[in-house]
C-alpha cells in the first residue's frame, strides 16, 4: 500500500469545482457525468501522483486503471469529489478486491474525522502499520489490538498473501531489481514491466 501525503492531494481546479457545484446534492451519477474534465482529468492527475502505482498493491498499473472511492460511491455520495477520498488503482484491487466493502466504521460530515475499519492510505502512517518493502506486505510487530485489527482487516480485504497478489509483487520486484542494476531509462524500466506483465498472463 502506498503511503499518500494527506497534506498534497490531487487539487481540483475552479472549472471542476463550478461543475460540481452546479450539480447540487451530488449522486452517484454525476461521477459519469463532464467525464473529461472530471473523472478523467482526476484519473491523470492521481496517476502522476502515484507514478502510475496503485494504491493498494503498490505495482505499476499499465491499463486505464480506477479512480478508486475510498468510502464507496454509491454509499458515501457526499464524498464523491472528496480529493482525500479518492486514490488510483488497478482495476483488480479495487473491482474484485475490495469492490463495495464498507470500510467506514464511523461516519462523519467532515471526511478527515469519519473512523475508518481499514488503514487508509492518507489518513494513516501507513509505514507504522505494514512493511511493504518485501515481496508479501506484512503487518508489524507491536501494534495495539485496535491497530492490528485494521491492519488485519485491510490484509485481508486486500489479499495481500494470496498467491495472485504475491506473484505480481514479485514480478515487480524482479522488474525494479533489473532496472536498478542495469541502469535502464524510464522508457526501457517501462518496456522491461510491460514484457513482465505480458509473460505473467500468457
């Protein structure tokens, strides 16, 4: 899981804003609606905030991708646009994996103060809670009972030590190995992922 900067979300322009003013009590279909300067224009901006990684399993995301809700769409309308509440993912994590789960336990009208059952990837120190730096994220050792609960809960909803997961966290990590020695440009480290991914799936 990637650790995002609460303090530099993405930034929605004034154009973004006065579309989304306009609609009034947002509904879960005005995230289809303005697609371009909306949906789309927020996919590629979390995109590069993310250097093309999702949020969640921490590879490379080579598809479109998912603007992912956080606190769900359909359930959570309020936070629809909420820049806190929305992340890029690989369409796997976020369709088949955590899909419409409720991860908020507490809700609340102001976004940063809902309590939520999973770690959040701005809300939480997401290092204090998993080390990611190995091929299969593992939660730490000396978390209080709460804190293990929600590390364990967001283990779990994400799969992380389920064969698929754990299969394309290596290939991406034989993918990053080969680049840091060889020294390949951005374009090659790029090519190199793609044939990895290609293989994977054969």
């Amino acid at each position: 899981m990637l650790n995002l900067n609460k303090d530099d979300p993405i930034i929605l322009n004034d154009r973004q804003k006065k579309i989304i003013r306009k609609f009034g009590r947002l509904e879960v279909k005005h995230w289809r609606r303005n697609e371009k300067t909306l949906r789309i224009k927020i996919r590629d901006d979390l995109i590069g905030k993310q250097n093309e990684c999702c949020v969640y399993c921490g590879c490379t995301v080579f598809d479109k991708g998912d603007v992912e809700h956080i606190a769900h769409k359909a359930s959570y309308t309020q936070f629809l646009f909420t820049p806190l509440n929305l992340a890029f993912s690989c369409k796997t994590c976020n369709q088949t994996y955590k899909g419409e789960v409720d991860v908020v336990a507490v809700e609340n009208p102001v976004y940063e103060k809902c309590v939520f059952k999973m770690v959040h990837p701005y809300l939480d120190d997401v290092d204090r809670f998993f080390d990611t730096t190995r091929i299969t994220i593992r939660i730490r050792k000396g978390l209080s009972k709460s804190d293990y609960k929600k590390a364990l809960f967001t283990t779990e909803l994400l799969r992380w030590t389920s064969e698929e997961v754990v299969f394309k966290r290596e290939q991406q990590f034989a993918a990053d190995k080969f680049h840091k020695e060889h020294r390949l440009t951005p374009a090659q480290h790029v090519m190199l992922d793609k044939t990895v991914t290609y293989n994977q799936y054969k």
